[in-house]
C-alpha cells in the first residue's frame, strides 16, 4: 500500500480548498472596515495608516540624510 494514493490525494486537494476559505474569511474579518454610517475609516485603520506613514518617513530620512564617508 502507498502512501500516495488517489484518496490521499482528494483529501490533501479537499483540505487544501477548506484551508483557504476558513483563510479568507479570517483575513475578510481582520481588516479595518469604513464605518457605514460616517463613511469614515474606524481608528485602528487611522491608526495603522499614521504609523506607517512614520515609519516610512523615518526610513527614507535616514537613507537620505547620512553622507558620511
């Protein structure tokens, strides 16, 4: 008996299938979502986009500002 059969292989394909839409759903619920009676973004997506804003802006100046030689 092998181990790679055609079973093994329709299990392996239909658990592959069942991962990624539990995957989805769990991405779909973990972003930030615009708040649909302001039609703003909530605070944690503010948040989010402030701090990376800053660390951009951290980085690039630190490239940039360094001419020592």
């Amino acid at each position: 008996m092998s181990v790679i059969n055609r079973r093994n292989a329709v299990m392996g394909w239909l658990a592959w299938g069942v991962g990624k839409r539990v995957l989805k759903k769990k991405e779909k619920g973990a972003v930030p979502s615009v708040d649909p009676e302001t039609k703003r973004p909530n605070k944690s997506a503010v948040a989010l986009l402030v701090a990376s804003a800053a660390g951009v802006l951290t980085f690039w100046r630190k490239r940039t500002g360094g001419d020592e030689t």
